[in-house]
C-alpha cells in the first residue's frame, strides 16, 4: 500500500488478502469499525484505515483462529491497548514480509 492511492476497490482489497470480495462485504456488515464510502454508483472505496482494520480483523479470524463474535469482542474489550499493540504487531509482519520478499528476489538474481 505504497502506491499513494486514497482510495481501494473491494477487489483491490480482496486480492490484498487472498480473500473472495463477499467476505469482505460480509465483514463489513458485522464489524462497525468498517466503513467504507461510496460513489455515485454504489461502489465501496476503503480508505487505508479501513484496511488497516481488515488487517486486524483478519488477524483474529483468520490467523489467530477467533470466532466473529470473539473478534467483535477482543476489539470492543481493552479496544485501545489492544488496538495499538495488534497494530505494532502488524507492522512486524508487514515489515519482515517485506524483507522475505526482498531476500527472496536477491536469491533469484543470483
């Protein structure tokens, strides 16, 4: 999410994730902390904070094996502690994906 864009297509944010766009419309109907705008048409546009709670989200569910209403609850109990350190943890991975990909680039060029 370098590319400086304000805005994300539910695609571009499904292929984020590997996910199907229906999962993403699904979890935004049961999370409130989503919630993305739309334009005249009705297209949903994710804003990067909107991301970064897919981020959390998928964490939880999908990483850490919680259920929907377990993630619901993680997020609304202790929500701000929570919130930031799932964030910096987040940031980790980000970065150390980052590293991988970079490493595993470098190896090929060899």
């Amino acid at each position: 999410m370098t590319d400086g864009k304000l805005f994300y297509t539910i695609g571009e944010v499904a292929n984020m994730f590997n996910v199907n766009t229906s999962l993403i419309r699904f979890w935004e109907k049961e999370f409130d902390i989503i919630k993305p705008q739309k334009n005249k048409k009705g297209n949903r546009l994710f804003t990067k904070k909107d991301i970064d709670n897919f981020h959390i989200i998928f964490h939880l569910v999908k990483e850490k094996g919680y259920t929907l209403e377990g993630a619901k609850n993680k997020l609304k109990s202790g929500a701000q502690p929570f919130q930031e350190s799932t964030k910096e943890n987040l940031e980790v991975i980000k970065s150390l994906e980052n590293v991988k990909a970079f490493l595993l680039s470098l190896k090929e060029e060899l």
